[in-house]
C-alpha cells in the first residue's frame, strides 16, 4: 500500500481537479483569476525547485522558459483558431502544451550544455541573460507581436489543466528525488567532487534538471497564455524570474510542501494588501525579509537538519 501512495494521492487529486472544474462557474472572477495564478505559481517554483533545490544550481532565466512555451503553444492554437469547448480542441490544446515544453527545455539543453560546468553567481548571471535575450527577441520579432503582445490566444486553460499538470508535476518530483538516480541529484547538490569522484556525472545530472526544469515552465508558460488570452515580453522580465526564485527560497530549497506554500502565500499576500495599495509592496518586502530573518532555511528546509540535530542530542557525549 505504501508503495502505491503517491500513485493514488496523484488519481485523487485528478478526480478532485475534475469535480472543482465543474464548479468553477460558482466562483467569482477575481478569486478564481487568483487561484489558476496559484496553481500557474505552484508549477514554476516545483520546476525551478529541481534546478536549484534538488540540483544545487541558481537559475535566474526561468521566465525565458516560460516565455519560450507561452508564445510557442500560442501560435499554434491562434493559428488553428480554436473554440474552448469542442472536444478536438482540448486534444490540440495538450499538443500545444507538449511543444511549447518541447520548445523550452530544447532551449534549456543549448544553455545548459555550455553554461552548467559553471557554478554559482557565474551560472546565475548566464541564466539571468539568457532570459533578458529571450525577452529582447521576441520584443523584436514583429510575427510575435513585438513590443505590442501577441493577442487572439484562445482561452483553453481551466482549473482542470492547471492543477492537474501541477498535481502530475510534484508526483514526477517526489518519485523522481526518492528514486535511486534521484538520489545522484542531492549528491551532487551536496557535494559535486565527491559525486564525481564515485562515478556520478554531475554535469549530466545538471543538464536534465535544466531541461526538466525549462520543459515544466514552458507548459506552465503555455497554461498562463491560454487563461489570460494576451501575452507581452515584459510580462516575462527578470523581476518574473525573481519572483520565482523568492518562492523557492522561501519556501526551502529542496523542499517540495514548502515551495508549495510559499507559491500559494507570495501569490496570495500581494493581493491580500491591495487594500493599503501605497504601502502594499513596502509591507511585502518587509514581510520577505522577516521571514528570512527568522527562518533562512525557509519554510520546510530545516525539516532534515532538525531529526539530525535531535538524534545527535541524544547520543551520549
């Protein structure tokens, strides 16, 4: 039975994901807007969490990713002109969510390739122009709409396709870091030479993070295009990729619950201090840093440290 527990978590959450659909009607615009952003949110920081979490690497592109399967998965349905409702679009509507994934970790296998035998604040700044490159491209490609978006995308993306995708997602995770070449991931993230120096190849491991990673943002880009039906290259900028990166940090690097609850809680704060607007991102920013204050692990990071801590303060000195 414990073996097949995440397999019957994962058939539950896609029955619950069906009936919620069915009832989406009931809720109002405003709040269900906030829940598909959740369930966008949940699926950028889980992708981005296996690069920088499980892999030890700092990403700071991973809207150019996301970026990459939005405008990919848009040109195909607006070109198609597809209907919401008729059953042949919701087929060609998971195609285009598999290209544009597609689309993002081709990008992310280009990049990583090269740039993944670097380390630290060297990779980070290599993500972070790979993403402002992207951004620039596609404000100079004028079929994409250039500076002024890509409209006509049609609205496909319900509450069904967003958590659903992030239920599979954290149940690919969970299986993924438990299993026997997870485990050559938090090898390499917790020390990389002796990873190597016992046959693991760390920088194959990196790479399908990174594609991994990217081909998740970009068909998380793609759900985000088709429920807000217009998409702009500022839309994904560095402070895009930020917010992303602050969700794993926040909730734990490595930490799949925690990153969960921070993407729910950095989604939700901001539009909870709308009402005192002029203050909203002061109070924001000074929430983030208390909370790194108090706990830097972030959320859940410590939950490992602390059973080691206390298994050490019982043996005998």
């Amino acid at each position: 039975m414990r073996r097949h527990l995440s397999k019957i978590c994962l058939l539950v959450s896609l029955i619950l994901c069906a009936v919620v659909s069915l009832l989406q009607g009931y809720i109002g615009a405003y709040y269900f807007q906030i829940i598909i952003y959740i369930g966008i949110n949940t699926i950028l920081a889980s992708s981005l969490n296996l690069i920088n979490g499980f892999a030890g690497q700092f990403s700071l592109g991973h809207a150019g990713f996301m970026a990459i399967g939005a405008y990919t998965s848009s040109i195909i349905t607006a070109t198609l002109h597809l209907q919401p409702g008729s059953p042949i679009s919701h087929l060609i509507f998971t195609g285009a969510l598999l290209a544009g994934g597609l689309m993002a970790s081709l990008f992310g296998l280009l990049v990583g390739i090269p740039s993944l035998r670097l380390k630290g604040d060297y990779l980070a700044i290599t993500t972070l122009g790979f993403g402002e490159i992207i951004r620039v491209l596609i404000q100079n490609m004028d079929f994409l709409g250039a500076a002024r978006g890509f409209s006509g995308v049609p609205k496909l993306a319900n509450f069904f396709w967003v958590y659903a995708i992030a239920a599979i997602l954290i149940f690919f995770l969970y299986n993924l870091i438990n299993s026997t070449y997870g485990k050559g991931f938090l090898a390499v993230r917790d020390d990389e030479i002796a990873a190597e120096a016992t046959g693991i190849s760390a920088t194959r491991l990196k790479v399908v993070a990174f594609v991994t990673g990217a081909f998740f943002a970009g068909i998380a880009g793609g759900l985000y295009a088709h429920f807000v039906t217009y998409i702009n290259p500022s839309q994904f900028g560095f402070l895009r990729s930020f917010e992303i990166v602050v969700m794993v940090v926040v909730g734990g690097m490595g930490s799949i619950p925690g990153v969960i609850l921070a993407a729910i809680l950095l989604t939700v704060l901001p539009e909870a201090l709308r009402a005192i607007a002029q203050y909203r991102m002061v109070i924001y920013a000074m929430l983030l840093i208390i909370i790194m204050l108090v706990r830097p692990q972030g959320l859940f990071g410590a939950g490992i440290n602390i059973k080691r801590y206390f298994k050490k303060s019982t043996e005998p000195v």
